[in-house]
C-alpha cells in the first residue's frame, strides 16, 4: 500500500497474532475495499471521531468502529519506533499469515488490551472458505455487473416465495441487475450457519430475475442500526445504487433504499401480490421466522405455495427435525450432585432405544483424556469446558447426541459451550443437577469434601469456589427422588421438545 516497504526478514521476525472472528471478518472487508474508504483498522482519533460525531477524523462519515483489540503483552514484542520492529502478522484460525500491520499507534481499550492500527497490507492468497468462487471482492463485482441501476439485497435469510416476489418486483420497478449479497461471516440471524445459507439461495437461483451472487464476510455485531449502516456501506462499495431493506431510514454511502412491499398469497391463482389486493378469504400471510422454525423442528415440510421446493429440501438438510438433529447436553452442578449418574442412566436408555446416537463425555473421563494437565484455576475451568463444548459441538455437528457431565461452574463457560452447539447448527440443553451443598457433601462419594474441609484440596466449588447457579437452564432437577425418576424426567423432557422419538419408555 501506499509505497510501504516491508522486507522479508522483516516479515520473517515479526510476531503473529490471531485475531477475533468478527475481527478477521473486518480484516477481509478492509483488504478487499468493501470498507471503502476506510483501508485499515481506525486510529485514535478516527475512533473518537467516530464515537462523538459519526464522523472519520478527516470530516468522512462513518458511524461503525472497526477496531483490532490486542491483549497488552502483545505490544511489548514492538518497537513502535523502529520501522522494522513494529510490524504485526495477523494469521487467520488456522494461523495462515492473512496481513501485516505497520503498527503505529496503541492506546488503552480495556483493562489488559489495546487498540492498535497502523497500515495494512495483504499476505497469502486472500479469502479463504468454503464457495470461493462467490467470495469476490467490489472490484471484482463491480466489473462484472451491467451498466445501470443495480438493485441490491443482504440476504440473510433463505429467499422463501414472498422475499422472491419482494425481489422480482422491486427489480422490474427500478429496471436494474440484482445483486444478492449473502453475508458468510458468521451465523445469520436465525443461526443458520453460512455455508447453508449460501446453498439455500443458490437453490433458489432458478426463481430469480437475472441476478449476481456474492458471499461476503459481514458479520452482525448485534447492534441493528451499525449493522444497517455497515451494510449499506457495503453494498455501495459492491456497485449497489438501490438498496432493498426494511431497515428503511438506516442508510450510508449514497445509495437509495427501496422499502419491501408487504405482499400476500392469493390462494386463487397462487400469485404473491400487495397484501392489500388480495380479499382476506383467499388470502394467505408470509409465514413468520418462529412459524418456519416450528414446521422445520417437527420435521413438517414446508408448504409448497410459500417455499420453493428446492429451497425446502436445502433447509431441510441445515435444519433437519430435532429428532434428527444433533444435540449437546450439559449437565452442571457441584460435584456429587448426581450429574454422571443421571447422564449415565440417560445414555443406557438412549443405547437401549436405538434411534440415537450418544456419546457420553463424563467430566471424570473428560479430565483424564481431553483435558489432562489442567487444573481447577478459573482460566482451567473455563479451558476445559471450552474442550468438552468443543468435542461435543462436533459431534452434534454429525447428528449425534452428546451427553456432558463437568461441574461447569461459571455461566461464561456454559454460554459457550452453548453458542459452540448452535454454530454446529446443533441444539443445546443446560440440565442444572441442583442437589444443595450439604447433599453432597454427605454423600461425598470420593471423599473430595473430605479433603478439602481438611485443607488438602484448596479449590473445591461449593467449598472455597464459588457455583454460579445458571438463570438459562432448559431443566433443572433436585435429586430427591431416586436416579430412575432423575432419568426419566430428562427423557420426557427431551421427547416432550421433540430431540427423542417418543418411544423411550
Ligand atoms: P457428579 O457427577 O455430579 O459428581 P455422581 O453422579 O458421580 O455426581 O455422584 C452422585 C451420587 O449421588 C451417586 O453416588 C448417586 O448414586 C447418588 N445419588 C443419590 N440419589 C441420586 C439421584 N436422585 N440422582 C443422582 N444421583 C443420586
């Protein structure tokens, strides 16, 4: 960029460092000029611009903080004053060099991380994922797209009937080529994972006006209106002039927003029209998210007359029906409450029933194997709960059931465990095992409280460590009554919301 000089050897002694996954989603923004005209992470006095007035340093509005945060140890292996000694290597997950940063300023973000920025420069071959072909940059894009108008949308659902005809009519208004921009830098809002998405627009390419299609690494930062103005921005850059989205006021970058027509299913001549011209007898509304969800959960297909078959089968391969689906269980709570125990006896049923396949990841087991060598510190806890959630999201991943018993005492752990399944496009069910204290330190079936009431064990939970007890658990059993029942409670459970068939009786 810009004439920067970066020498091998330069490069070779720099230090790397892996940054978050919305960040490296940025990264790729940045690099490929998406983020025009932003071309690097913001500096100091961008990112305070920004923050006050919605504005660059230089008077240029925009209104989202693109910033790299770094832990602070990572700024003692830079000399910012040598030219040679201050550069970066940002390598993607899989640790490939993605880009190096000619750091040339840091400043305090959080207590123990820092803001850096500085120039950018490219390394290696570029976007990396899965459907490269439609991984293409605005250059790229804006190269192969017709002259004239171009309608754009940010496809971050499935394109059912209504959204289909919401598309084929804005096109034909405004004259213009579609633009589909299928956003793949993380899950989409119904937390179905980029890659599916892709498919289920590509199944229903047959249905579209003369379109173009484009994966992007957006990513949503939960905040609707920056996500709005990041979009826009970003369709602009790709060669959007008209933007089709609901989000209507929430505009940058100059382009013009086109308000979605509310349409209906006219049951007489299977048309999508304006819900207005359709007499409410025949008429039939767009089915909500939670509606689709439903229909996909019980396995019901969805109903020809609102999704195109082709794109029903797509969906029905992401979200198959939870009977199908893969599934984590955590079970949490002290030890001793009976979490092996209760998982054991639902993982004989599940043997017995047939239908499902289990694996067992027994805390004990767990420490043995997996998580070796880690102790009880929080960061130890939290790493191990980070293992166990990421082994069983893969099997999850597979269709399998995976049954988890650690103590799993913090809430942070248990919540990524959570967010690890659903990636997988798998469900997640927290069972708090919540036998009181003193029931299991009567039982104290290995003589753990014991011990450490003599001081020999110095971090026991219950005992010096503290059980955050969970406010999301799906269910939560004390063990009053005997295992059978424990068990069974969890097997209603899990048929009553559709994960077993009901035949575990
Ligand atoms: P954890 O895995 O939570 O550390 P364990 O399952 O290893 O706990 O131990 C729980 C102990 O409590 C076992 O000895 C079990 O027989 C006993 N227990 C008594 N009643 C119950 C119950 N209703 N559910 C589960 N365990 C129970």
């Amino acid at each position: 960029m810009n004439g920067w000089v970066l020498p091998d050897e330069v490069l070779r002694g720099a230090p790397t460092y892996t940054p978050r996954p919305r960040e490296l989603a940025d990264l790729e923004l940045l690099l490929s000029g998406a983020y025009a005209p932003l071309t690097g992470f913001l500096s100091r006095a961008d990112l305070v611009a920004v923050t006050r007035r919605g504005r660059l340093a230089d008077g240029t509005p925009w209104s989202a903080p693109v910033t790299l945060e770094v832990p602070v140890e990572l700024t003692g292996k830079l000399d910012l004053t040598n030219p040679m000694r201050r550069v970066l290597v940002l390598t993607d997950t899989e640790a490939a060099p993605a880009a190096a940063l000619d750091v040339t300023e840091t400043w305090e973000a959080r207590a123990g991380s820092v803001y850096i920025s500085g120039q950018l420069r490219r390394l290696g071959e570029g976007p990396r994922g899965a459907f490269k072909k439609l991984r293409m940059g605005p250059a790229e894009v804006r190269d192969v797209l017709p002259s004239g108008r171009v309608l754009g949308v940010i496809a971050d659902r499935p394109l059912h009937r209504p959204q289909l005809a919401q598309l084929a009519h804005a096109a034909r208004t405004i004259a213009g080529h579609v633009l589909i921009i299928v956003p793949v830098g993380g899950p989409g809002p119904d937390g179905l994972p980029p890659e599916a998405l892709v498919r289920s627009v590509l199944a229903a390419r047959d249905r579209l006006p003369a379109a173009t299609i484009v994966a992007v690494p957006l990513s949503r930062t939960g905040d609707d209106v920056r996500d709005a103005l990041l979009h826009s921005r970003v369709a602009a850059a790709y060669g959007v002039t008209h933007l089709l989205s609901g989000a209507a006021t929430i505009t940058a970058g100059g382009l013009r927003v086109v308000l979605p027509r509310e349409l209906a299913y006219d049951a007489r001549d299977g048309q999508w029209r304006s819900r207005d011209d359709v007499p409410p007898h025949t008429r039939r509304l767009a089915l909500t998210n939670r509606e689709i969800a439903d229909l996909q959960d019980r396995g019901v297909t969805l109903p020809e007359w609102h999704t195109p078959p082709a794109v029903a089968r797509e969906l029905r391969r992401s979200r198959p029906p939870r009977r199908e689906r893969g599934l984590v269980v955590l079970f949490t709570g002290l030890s001793g409450a009976g979490k092996s125990t209760i998982a054991r006896g639902v993982h004989e049923a599940l043997l017995e029933g047939g239908d499902r396949n289990a694996s067992l990841l027994d805390g004990d087991v767990v420490r043995r194997l997996l998580s070796s060598g880690l102790g009880f510190s929080r960061a130890d806890r939290d790493l191990n709960i980070t293992r166990i959630g990421f082994v069983a999201a893969e099997v999850a991943r597979h269709g399998g059931l995976a049954l988890c018993c650690p103590i799993a005492p913090y809430a942070h752990g248990r919540s990524e465990a959570r967010k690890l399944a659903h990636e997988a496009g798998a469900g997640f069910i927290l069972v708090h095992i919540a036998t009181p204290l003193e029931v299991c330190e009567h039982r104290d079936r290995k003589g753990l409280y014991a011990k450490a009431r003599a001081g020999e064990i110095t971090n026991m939970t219950g005992v010096h460590d503290p059980y955050e007890i969970p406010t999301d658990a799906e269910l939560t059993l004390d063990t009053a009554g005997t295992v059978d029942e424990a068990v069974a409670t969890v097997l209603e459970y899990l048929t009553a919301e559709g994960w077993l068939e009901p035949t575990h009786r």
